[in-house]
C-alpha cells in the first residue's frame, strides 16, 4: 500500500511572529503563528513545522509559549526547530508540546547529538533540517580549518562531491559538507526524517530542486520531506513524483496564493495518494 503524501505548511518565527522572505532576506511578518496553525488545522494540513529564528534566549522563552498555545489548539503533529543544541532542549520542546523536533547546526558541529536525541526519545521525533545549495568544484581547501570541517571529517561526509554543499546561516555560510553524503549518515545515527531545504530556491516560487530531491532519495531509508521554491500546486505534484514524501511551503499559504485542499486536489488528480 503506497504511503500518503504529506502537505506541511511552514512558519518561520521570530519573536513571536510568522515572518518569510526570500533565501531567508527581506523578512515580512505573515502573521500570528497560533492563528494561523489552527487555520492550517482547519484547512487540512497532515502536519505543521515551525522554525525559531530568534537568536536570543528571550526569543527562546517566546517560542516556548508559541509551541504551547499551538499544541492546546491544533492536534495534527506539530515539528519545531531552530537553535536546538542539546538533548535537553528537545525535552523541553516535546513537554512544550512539539511531536517531533529539528535539528540543524548543532548536528554539524557534533553529529553524535543525533544519536543521543534518537536514543533517549526515538528516532520518530528526530528531523534533520538539511540547507543544501549547489556548488561546483571541491570546497575542502576552503574550509579545511574551520571547527564544520574537523567534525564532517570525524563524520566522514567531509568534501561535496555530489555537488550539493550543507550550509548554515540561511543559505549564506557554507560548510564543505556534501549534503547527500551528510543525509546518509545523520540516517545511520538515529535521523527519523530529512528535511530537505534547498537554499538556491527558498521563496523564489520557481520550484523545488527536483534533481536535489532525484539524487538524495535512493541514498537515505527515512521519510524526504521536500523544501524550499513552491509556487504553484504542479510544483507540489512534481516534488512527490521526483521521490519526495512530504511537501512543505510556507508563503504561498501565509499570503494565500494557494490553499493545502488545492494542493492535495492537484495531487489526486496526478495518481498521488493524500490524506
């Protein structure tokens, strides 16, 4: 039996407030995030992720109430993430009511945290957010001395030679990490899905990277869940057919270019099974 694609709308939070821009500039506010997660709710979302963009422990403290109020409204499976350092923070994230948790970054620095999240609370909360972008040429002398460099080398995912480069800082900071590589071994630690971002085409709404996605599905065993350049419902059609599991988008539904029930009927109508 084939496994239903998954429509995850996304809100990016800062300090208590949904904000997007393009490649992570230029932010707008979008809104209030608990309104606007019932309303996803109520429209037929299979799932919702917010990602906290505050830097500071204040804005912390405000997510914290943020995942909280939602989790008292909204009863599909709620994924948080965003400066998410230490298995004590993802306690605190599933007692504030988060069903899964992402990690990005600090899995970079010291990938073993992945299997200590995936061994004290399973992997089925552990999502590694991966922001890839394209990059030609080999990126180790870049940043053979740079702390990512020492820890890929430990993790062995060290150089891009699949052409895809893990980043951070939204896109802007590159890591000479190769992301296919880098999904693989976050899937051997413990990962229970990959949260594929591509940097190249977050909030153009040219598209998702349907090579990125081709290329990373045969290499990882765990749910792919598809980021970065939705603009219209055949996007969504060719990300799921390209091998994506779940689809994810986050201002074609913040300023209601498209709605999750016009995606999920343009999946019908290509063959695809949705919830």
């Amino acid at each position: 039996m084939s496994v239903a694609i998954r429509v995850i709308p996304c809100l990016d939070v800062d300090a208590g407030r949904v904000v997007k821009g393009v490649n992570f500039m230029g932010l707008r506010d979008a809104g209030d995030p608990v309104e606007l997660a019932d309303r996803y709710d109520r429209e037929g979302a299979d799932e919702l992720t917010f990602l906290d963009v505050s830097a500071s422990s204040g804005g912390r403290d405000t997510m914290m109430d943020v995942v909280s109020r939602t989790a008292e409204q909204v009863f599909v499976p709620l994924t948080v993430g965003g400066g998410v350092r230490s298995v004590d923070d993802v306690d605190r994230l599933l007692r504030a009511g988060a069903d899964k948790v992402g990690v990005n970054t600090a899995a970079i620095a010291r990938p073993d945290l992945l299997a200590e999240i995936a061994d004290r609370f399973g992997s089925q909360v552990l999502v590694l957010s991966v922001d890839a972008r394209r990059v030609t040429g080999d990126t180790r002398t870049d940043f053979s001395g740079s702390p990512h460099a020492r820890a890929a080398q430990r993790a062995g995912v060290w150089g891009v030679e699949s052409g895809y480069e893990v980043t951070t800082h939204g896109g802007r900071q590159g890591t000479g990490i190769d992301a296919i590589a880098w999904a693989e071994r976050a899937c051997a630690l413990g990962a229970g899905e990959i949260l594929l971002n591509s940097m190249d085409a977050d909030g153009t709404r040219d598209g998702f990277d349907l090579d990125m996605l081709a290329d990373v599905r045969p290499r990882v065993s765990v749910p792919l869940i598809a980021s970065g350049g939705a603009g219209t419902v055949d996007h969504f059609v060719a990300a799921a057919q390209a091998g994506a599991d779940a689809v994810l988008a986050a201002s074609v539904f913040h300023f209601g270019q498209l709605t999750i029930a016009d995606v999920k009927a343009a999946m019908r109508a290509a063959g695809l099974e949705v919830r």
